[in-house]
C-alpha cells in the first residue's frame, strides 16, 4: 500500500532557527516521486521539489534542503534560518512512475515567531 | 503560458442542491485529478481521469461524479449537495511525459 506520514502535525520555531520536518512513505513501487508543497494562508499550493526514487542526491535551493534517505523511506525538508513568511502548513506526497495520484501526508503547519 | 484554473473560486450552495465544480487545463495533460481538503486528512483524492472518456472512483468518491468529453476539462459535479460535502476542492493534473503535475488554485465550497 501507498503512504505517507508526516509525524509532526504542528510545529513552532523562532525567526532565524533551522527547523526539519519530517516525512516517511511506503511503497512497492521501484520507480516512484517524491513531492513537497508549501500551502500559505492564502490557501494555494506551491510545488517545492520533486525527487526521483532513482536519485538519492540531496537538494539544495536557498534556505530549503531536503534529505532522502531509501534506506529508511525517508525524504525529509529542512529550512535553515527560518523566516516569518516560511509559516505555512507543508505537504509530503507520494507519486507512482506514471505520475497518476498522489498519496499525500496528512499535512505539517509551520509557525515562525518573529 | 499553460495553465490550470478552477471555477468558481468560493460557492456557497444549500442543501440537497446539485453543484458543478469546473476545472480547465491548457497543458495538455492525459492526467487530471480532483482531491478534497479537510483539516486533518491533508487532501484525498475524489476521481481521477487518464485521458478522454476515461474516469475512475477515488477513495473518497461516494456523492460524487466526473465526466471527460475533452482533454482539457474534468468538471465535478456533487449530485446533492450534504454538509459533509464543505471543503476546499483542487483540481490537478499531470503528465508522466514531461514530468509535470500542476494544482489549480482551489475552490472553496460551503454547503448550508
């Protein structure tokens, strides 16, 4: 079966300090996409990344990283000195070969405090 | 540029009340998605279609239908409108070709 956990249903951090959120997944699949989304309050969702099962580099664009680890199905988002306007609920999904559903986590909402 | 839209952007209905939810994609996408959203289930999927003629039952599907005469609509229709039916509605789609999967803006539904 297809899943995605997202342990970490809440999280609140102060301006400037790194935070990681966490993603788990299950699959069969040998070929399979990873995703991570932004929702801001304004509701829409912003794709961040997708990762390839086949590609374990770990990614960096600006302040985000993400750390996928295959060993223990894991793809895990860091964002370094966090900002006000990073607070948002954040999305980890599951997607097959062919791009078809996706299997979304349940959701992390991030707060930064100035 | 290509794009995804959704309409109408918020819509109260009532009850009992049929509802059609459009969704409009110029990527030229086989794949195109509806998911629900409600706090605490992150989003689950209603129908999916892979191409023309094409519709499946997601896992949330009961109150619920799809059609796709063309590639670029997938309109979704609740053929009685139930308080439980409250939520915000994304429409996607994508395509294993290019790699892309694209979310419209969602529509938020309120039924009183």
């Amino acid at each position: 079966a297809q899943k995605v956990t997202q342990a970490q249903t809440e999280i609140s951090v102060v301006e400037k300090e790194d935070v990681t959120l966490d993603c788990v997944y299950e699959t069969r699949d040998t070929t399979y996409y990873l995703f991570w989304y932004k929702q801001p309050p304004s509701g829409e969702l912003v794709f961040l990344i997708r990762r390839n099962s086949f590609d374990e580099q770990n990614e960096i664009s600006g302040r985000y990283s993400w750390n996928f680890q295959k060993s223990t199905s894991s793809f895990n988002f860091t964002i370094t000195a966090s900002q006000v306007v990073d607070s948002a609920v954040y999305f980890c999904a599951l997607g097959g070969s062919t791009l078809g559903r996706l299997y979304f986590g349940r959701g992390t909402q991030l707060t930064v405090w100035p | 540029d290509a794009e995804i839209t959704q309409s109408p952007r918020h819509k109260i209905t009532e009850t009992g009340r049929q509802v059609t939810l459009a969704c409009h994609q110029t990527w030229n996408h086989n794949n195109m998605f509806w998911y629900r959203q409600d706090l605490g289930h992150g989003l689950r999927l209603i129908h999916y279609s892979y191409g023309v003629q094409d519709t499946n039952k997601g896992e949330v599907s009961d109150g619920y239908s799809v059609s796709r005469s063309n590639t670029e609509d997938l309109p979704l229709t609740l053929e009685s409108a139930a308080s439980s039916q409250t939520s915000v509605y994304f429409c996607a789609s994508s395509s294993d070709r290019t790699g892309g999967y694209t979310f419209g803006s969602g529509t938020r539904l309120t039924v009183v």
